[in-house]
C-alpha cells in the first residue's frame, strides 16, 4: 500500500488491488481522467456565425456582448476574484464554468458589478439528465431574462431565434438551424466540448410567484433567443495513449463513459486510442445513453460488450453499463468524481474514485483513490494488482514444492527403512525458509512490464495453474528421486563404507538435510519466474529478495558448521558441500528444459472433472 501510494494510488479496501489485477475492462471518465481538465474557449458562434478570434467584441453587437456578459456572470456557480494589489484574475467553480467564465472577462465582464446590477429570481440547477441548467434574474426595469446554458445540440433544439449582428432577434429558419448544427458538429469531431447559451426576456407580471409553478413554467422547450455556442478545448493528457495502449495489450478493454457529445468523445477516444479510426466502421461501439437505457436486458448486455464509447450518458447510464457488464462475467473496474457517480462505483468490482476533482460521497463508494486524476495512475494500479496475484502464487508454487518434497523424502524412507533423514529441528529450519524469509523474498517482487503482456485472470480460472503445477512437479521429483538415491545408496556414492554406521548415516543425512536447503534456496530463483527463461531478469531491483538469500544461505553455512550438537548434524567436507551444491545447480537447467513443455490452458481440475464424467456415464450405459 505504501508502494502503490507512491503511484498515486491511495488504497481504501485491501482485496482492491488483487481484484483490479483481473480486472478485464476499465470504464473512465473523460473529463481529468483522459485530458487536463484544463479548459479554453477557442471557437465560439454568434450573431448567425463563427467569430474568429472567439474574444473579439468587434465582431460583436453591444447589446449580445451585455446579454452574454449578464448570462454569464448569473448563470453560473463559480466565481471571479480580482486581486487589489493587481495580479492574475482568479477563478473558482468547474473546469467549464472557468473557460466560460475566462471567456467572459476577455469579452470584457466585471463580474461583481455584472451580479449587483439584477438580481436572482429563481435558480434551475443543472440536471445531469437533461445536460442544462438556467437562472431567472429580475432587472431594474423589471424586466425578467431567464438564462440558460448547457449541451449545445440540446438547447439549440429549444431556439426558435437568435441575435444577429444588427442586434435584431431573427427567427431561425432550417437553413440558420442546420448551419449551427454543422458547426456543432465540426467542433465535436474536433475534440471540443460544445456548449450553448441562450435567453428569454419575460415581463415580471407574467412570472407566477409559486415555486413549484415557477419551476415547470419555466422550461427550456420554450421559445429561446440563441446568444452563442462555443467550442471548449480540453488537451489529452501527456502519456494517455501509451497508458490506454498497455491496457489493450494486457487485454483490459478500456470504456469512455461521458457526458459530451457522441461526436466529441468520439474525437477524444480517437486522439486517445480507445477508438481505431481503422477498426470496422460497421461494428456499433458507438452509443448515446438515451439509446443504451432504452434496450431491454438482453440486449443492453449484448450491446455493453461492444461499447467503446458513450456519450451524453448520465450517472445511471454508467450504472446500467457496469452492471450489464458484469452480468456477462467482465471484473469491472470504474472511475468516477460526481456524487452521482456513486452507485456505479460501489456496483462495480473496483471503485476508483478521483483524489482531486472527486467528492466526499465518491470517495467513501470507491475502494482506491487516484490522487492524481490521471488515468496513467490507473493502469499502475492494474500493474500492482497483477503484481500481487502473480506474487501470491509464487509463493504457493515455492511453498508446495518444499512441502511435496519434505513430505515425500521422509514418508519414504520412515517407511523403509524406519529412520527419517530430516529430524524435527532441520524441519523448523526449512519451514522458517519456506514460510517468512520465503513470503518476503516471493512476495516483495516489484512490478513488471512483463505481467501487463498477459491476459487478465478470469473469475473462476484456478490460483494454481498448470504452469505451476509443471514446475512444482518437475523440481519436486527431482529433489525426492536425487535424495532419496542419497537416502538408500549414500554410503556407497559418498565412500563412507569404511566409517562407522553411526558416522556414516549422521555424515549422509547431514549433506541430504545440506542439499535440501540449497535446493529450495536455489528454487527460490526459479519460483521469481514461473513462465520465464531469464530467472535472473531485474533480480537487483528487489533488495529484499537478495538479502533473504544471502542470509539463509549464511545461516545455512553456521548451522552445518558450528550448530551440529543442536540440529544433529556433522560437519561437511569441501567436496561434499561442492555435492550439495552442484545438486542444488541442477534445478536452475531442469526448470529452463521444463519450461519448454508445453502445458494445456485447460485447468487441471477440468481433466479430473472429465474422466470422473466420462466413467459415470460408462458405468451408466
């Protein structure tokens, strides 16, 4: 946890980090998950066409520059504070409000006398459904304009008119109407958020005083005057590509979930490699959210596995795609920063919650916190989670190995010849090897590229895979067939026939007990990598691992040489030592030549699964 905290990833609940090792699809916000969340206004609409440059009043009529100016400055939950001293304009609220807002004060905004001048009648906060909200300011000749802004295509389908450059209000004809369409469309496929502001000036006498009343008289679908649309630019962040390309490679399918438009978030799945602008156009990873919640089940889950990108989604889109997703046997990680965001993020397998831009209520949903909001940080979260997994079994593979071969070299030769070879102590001895020095040597290993070239672990695939039970079953026999010859034909290969019987069998089961331990010390290299040649490959980034083994192996050395009255064992000779080890060497070419066997992907288990099956249903005919 302290490791991954360096990462940037703050871990709430510890069994996150293994499960999002399997995790097999990953859907993330747009908004600073995949960009900067560093917004601009760059192309704006006004007056019936582009202005270019977007902040230029001289393209612009009097009366639209002080509608936008009161639009902007009311209808808005941020702020603006000037500093007396001088300085830099500071600016608080969303990354949208603040592009809006920037944009306002290049127009030439003063955002407190703008606010003192009218004054707030009733607020329509935004809706997250409906991708707008407005505000209702009464002026001092009481005169009442409700402002709205909001997703451009949406409120643009509420304008029936707009201001042109002769400050007249001009009823949009279908040639007007498509025109803005077109323009919408050509900023979304240039990656730009596309936003509208719109008016409606109302007499106060026609304005009910209910607030329920106010609340449903007051709907968009009424006649609006078009102010502008503009065009809001937020960057791809750096290394967003290479992160989403090693996911694909790791075969973690990678979801847009937005708010933006389909067209926008096209762009940006493009600019980020979730989208191949090759990939066949006819396959429908494309979909908006209205057009996801309105599929029955069935078909929401056969959609779900073809969905790259999402657009104009809301909160319970994310939710419906999460769960269609896991009912199709997917382990779903999720990122989101919105309190609403909050049922998708406990629904999914791994909650990632952003460390910055995300609320308190996310944050308690999520089971890791990205304190940076980038999504580069997620796919290191994925690093570590396959890094655990891979560790753990590591650590199975090297224990199994141990307890296979100690179990069998003392049942065999209790039962022959009714004396064991390893006496109680030496047993201590190798569990103490096997169980803490061998966790903390196997379980430290640091992440890998290597692990991000595998394909995620399926929920129901088995912790010990046939991989493993290959190179537990190839060491394991080596050290039983190789010790037991020790065992029962050590006085002669030794030349001990001239010793004592006592000499003898306390010098054999001595450098038996010697080359156990060097075995499992030399084993221990080979469980670092169970399905690579190179066992050695970044061995001196874990330093850990190296003074584990250079301790045992000291103890090893003091214990066989000045500890034999305790572990009933005798001094070795140097040839018998270079014996113990030479046996010892040997598993690192046999675990190269075993690893060339190819194994099935089919879990062993199934086999057993298979022929108890097949022999029922012969004795059944």
């Amino acid at each position: 946890m302290r490791k991954m905290m360096a990462d940037k990833a703050l871990v709430r609940r510890l069994s996150a980090c293994e499960t999002m090792g399997s995790a097999t699809t990953i859907c993330s916000d747009k908004t600073g998950t995949l960009t900067l969340n560093q917004m601009t206004v760059v192309v704006a609409y006004a007056c019936g066409r582009k202005v270019d440059p977007p902040d230029s009043n001289s393209q612009l009529s009097t009366s639209l520059i002080s509608l936008l100016i009161e639009g902007i400055a009311q209808n808005s939950n941020g702020s603006v504070y000037v500093p007396e001293a001088g300085g830099d304009v500071e600016l608080s609220g969303s990354p949208t409000e603040k592009a809006i807002l920037q944009w306002g004060i290049k127009l030439g905004m003063d955002f407190e006398a703008v606010r003192s001048k009218s004054a707030i009648i009733h607020v329509f906060p935004f809706n997250s459904e409906k991708k707008r909200g407005g505000v209702a300011v009464k002026l001092p000749d009481s005169e009442v304009h409700i402002h709205w802004k909001g997703a451009a295509e949406i409120v643009l389908a509420s304008c029936t008119k707009y201001l042109d450059a002769n400050d007249q209000v001009v009823a949009m004809d279908e040639d007007k109407k498509m025109y803005f369409r077109k323009a919408i469309e050509d900023m979304a496929a240039g990656s730009l958020r596309c936003i509208a502001i719109a008016y409606r000036p109302y007499d106060i006498n026609d304005i009910p005083l209910d607030e329920e009343q106010l609340t449903k008289w007051a709907l968009p679908e009424d006649e609006l005057i078009l102010l502008a649309i503009v065009g809001i630019k937020d960057p791809c962040r750096p290394g967003v590509k290479d992160a989403v390309k090693l996911c694909q490679n790791a075969g973690v399918k990678v979801r847009m979930v937005t708010g933006d438009n389909l067209q926008t978030a096209k762009a940006i799945a493009l600019e980020c490699g979730i989208l191949d602008p090759e990939s066949d156009a006819a396959v429908p990873n494309l979909i908006e959210g209205k057009a996801f919640r309105s599929l029955t089940d069935a078909e929401r889950e056969e959609a779900a596995e073809k969905i790259s990108v999402m657009g104009r989604s809301s909160p319970n889109d994310k939710l419906l795609l999460v769960q269609a997703l896991r009912k199709r046997g997917h382990v779903v990680a999720v990122t989101g920063d919105g309190t609403n965001d909050a049922p998708a993020l406990h629904e999914a397998d791994i909650g990632l919650a952003m460390g910055i831009q995300g609320t308190e209520v996310a944050k308690e949903s999520s089971d890791i916190i990205i304190l940076d909001d980038n999504f580069a940080s997620v796919v290191k979260v994925v690093r570590w989670g396959r890094s655990v997994y891979a560790n753990i079994q590591k650590f199975i593979q090297f224990q199994l190995t141990v307890n296979v071969a100690a179990l069998i070299i003392n049942v065999v030769a209790a039962v022959s010849s009714g004396d064991v070879p390893l006496n109680a102590v030496q047993l201590l001895w190798v569990n103490l090897i096997m169980d803490t020095l061998g966790a903390l040597a196997l379980a430290t290993e640091p992440p890998t590229d290597h692990l991000m070239h595998r394909h995620p672990v399926g929920r129901r695939e088995p912790l010990i895979t046939n991989i493993m039970w290959r190179n537990l079953l190839i060491q394991a026999g080596y050290q039983v067939s190789i010790l037991l010859v020790l065992n029962f034909r050590g006085r002669s290969l030794l030349n001990l026939e001239l010793d004592s019987k006592d000499h003898a069998n306390k010098v054999k089961n001595t450098l038996i007990f010697n080359a156990f331990v060097l075995c499992q010390i030399f084993n221990e290299f080979n469980a670092r990598k169970p399905d690579e040649f190179n066992v050695f490959k970044g061995i001196t980034k874990n330093r850990l691992f190296m003074g584990i083994v250079g301790l045992t192996l000291v103890l090893q050395v003091i214990i066989i040489e000045f500890l034999g009255k305790f572990t009933s064992t005798v001094r070795l000779n140097w040839k018998q030592w270079i014996i113990s080890i030479v046996i010892a060497f040997i598993s690192w070419p046999l675990a190269v030549v075993g690893k060339l066997i190819p194994v099935s992907k089919t879990p062993i288990h199934v086999y057993f699964a298979r022929i108890f099956c097949h022999r029922r249903r012969s004795r059944g005919s």
